[in-house]
C-alpha cells in the first residue's frame, strides 16, 4: 500500500507543492485584524507581511483540533497509511495535539496506522525533509525506509538564519526591545539557528557581506557534501537576497540543486519581511 505524506504548513512549501505530490497539508493558523485564517488556504505569506509593513501584529496558533480530527478520520476510513511530519514541538504545540488526536481516532478506528514524526526542524528544514519523504512514497519505498531516512535528516538538518528587522523579534519576546533598537542603529544582524528544535542565538554580525561571508564559512565548518545536496533558502518576500545568497553558495561549492520559497505565514509573522534562512544537511546517507 502507498504512504501518504502529511505535513503542516510551518514547512514552508507552495500550496501547489501538496497537491502535485500528494500531501496531505495541516493548516497552522494566522490571526489578523480579528479575523482568523489557515495559513497557505485563506490567506498567505505575502499578506501577512504586507500587513506587518503597516505596522500591524498578525497572531498565530497550532492546528486546530478539528482539521486533525477530519483528517485522521478520513485515513481511517480510506485505510490509508500515513506518516505526519511535524514541525518542531518547542515551537508549535500542533505536534502534542495531533498526537493527542491521533489516540482519540484510534479509539473508534484501531487499526489506524499514522506516524507522527517530530522533526525538531522548522521552516524548509522540514520541508527537504517532506519532499525526500514525498519522492521516496512516490517510488514505492515502505514506511520503514521512509521513517529511517527521515529518522536520519531530522539528525542531520542545519539551519542558519538571519531577520532584517530585531523589532520583530522583540515583539516575539525573542530579545529584548533595547536590543532590537541598538542591533537596528547599528546594522547589526543576528544570525541564529536551531538546537534539539529550539531557535538559538548565534552571534551578530554587523553588515550583509560580512553575514554572508560568515554563513560561507559555517557551511564549511558544518556542511558535508554540499556540492550534491539538495540546499534550501527561505526568505520573507525577499527573493532578490534569497538569490544572492544562492549565488555566493554556487560560486563557493559548486551546488547545483536549490529549493527557494517564500517564508509562509506562520513563520514569517514571527521573523518578518526580509528574513533569510538556509537549510543543508551536516552528514549525508551513504550511496547504496
């Protein structure tokens, strides 16, 4: 039997990407002028950060219970196999929920057989990993060698990024608003990453050459194989940098495979317009 794929909308994948791939997509949602919307359906990124350009303050919360439920009851009822990739627990509560959910289901359909996989990623570090799981489902690979090649990038995946704006992150509580004022003065960028799913700061890094230089020498340090990954970039409605960013990697590794999206909804009403972030793996399977 196929595997389907599930993923939440904190993956940071096109809407047209669930539906030529089959994926199955968990909306997270957007809370904006008191409205509430699923994020990649009723509203999107470039929205979102229009809005934030205006000054306004888009909310966000996990995926409802409710989509959880109709989803899951529907695999039941199909007899779909299924393996959910969730974006990071320390950054969403949609992982406990569908977990929860999923014993709930169980209850009335026990023979349901969904996975629930926490990435402890965020961003298109999950979403590598979905399209490797989604291409592999496509090609007959068994759920056990699905969930060991997602078992082995979850361990793997690097993320390194940077915001344009530290207000936006002052307003997320994460740093201080005397920070985001003195980074902002001094064209200071913070470059963080993830550590056991949790977004950690870096260091600051005063400038953009000397950020991208700097992101250079991380992948070097970090990086294994980059000339024939697959590397991801996300950005906040900022694709020209995005393409700058991938340009110095090129030039620098020789990598030829790039996936480039815009930062969705959820994210990006976090971080904010002009946000960067890269995503490569630092170990890669052995060829068979």
């Amino acid at each position: 039997m196929a595997i389907t794929i599930l993923a939440d909308s904190a993956c940071d994948l096109p809407l047209s990407f669930y539906k030529e791939n089959n994926v199955s997509l968990i909306p997270l949602q957007v809370h904006l002028d008191g409205e509430n919307y699923e994020d990649l359906l009723t509203i999107n990124s470039h929205e979102v950060y229009q809005a934030m350009l205006k000054g306004k303050a888009p909310k966000t919360s996990q995926a409802s219970p409710e989509y959880f439920i109709e989803t899951f009851t529907q695999f039941a009822k199909e007899k779909k196999q299924g393996i959910y990739i969730a974006f990071s627990s320390e950054l969403s509560g949609t992982y406990q929920t569908a977990v929860m959910i999923l014993n709930q289901v169980k209850e009335e359909y026990p023979d349901l057989d969904i996975e629930i996989v926490n990435t402890k990623c965020a961003s298109m570090g999950v979403g590598l990993i979905v399209k490797k799981a989604a291409d592999l489902a496509a090609n007959g690979a068994t759920k056990e060698e699905i969930l060991a090649d997602i078992e082995f990038q979850t361990r793997h995946m690097e993320h390194l990024f940077t915001v344009d704006n530290l207000e936006y992150l002052a307003r997320g509580g994460r740093i201080s608003k005397t920070s985001a004022l003195v980074g902002g003065l001094l064209n200071i960028k913070p470059l963080l990453h993830v550590e056991d799913g949790k977004l950690v700061p870096l260091e600051k890094i005063r400038g953009k050459k000397k950020l991208i230089k700097r992101v250079i020498e991380l992948m070097h340090e970090r990086g294994k194989n980059l000339t024939t990954q697959t590397i991801a970039i996300s950005h906040g409605d900022d694709e020209a940098t995005a393409l700058e960013w991938k340009e110095a990697i090129q030039n620098e590794f020789g990598t030829t495979d790039f996936m480039i999206h815009t930062i969705g909804s959820v994210i990006g009403a976090h971080a904010g317009p002009g946000t960067i972030a890269l995503f490569f793996l630092n170990d890669t399977p052995e060829k068979s």
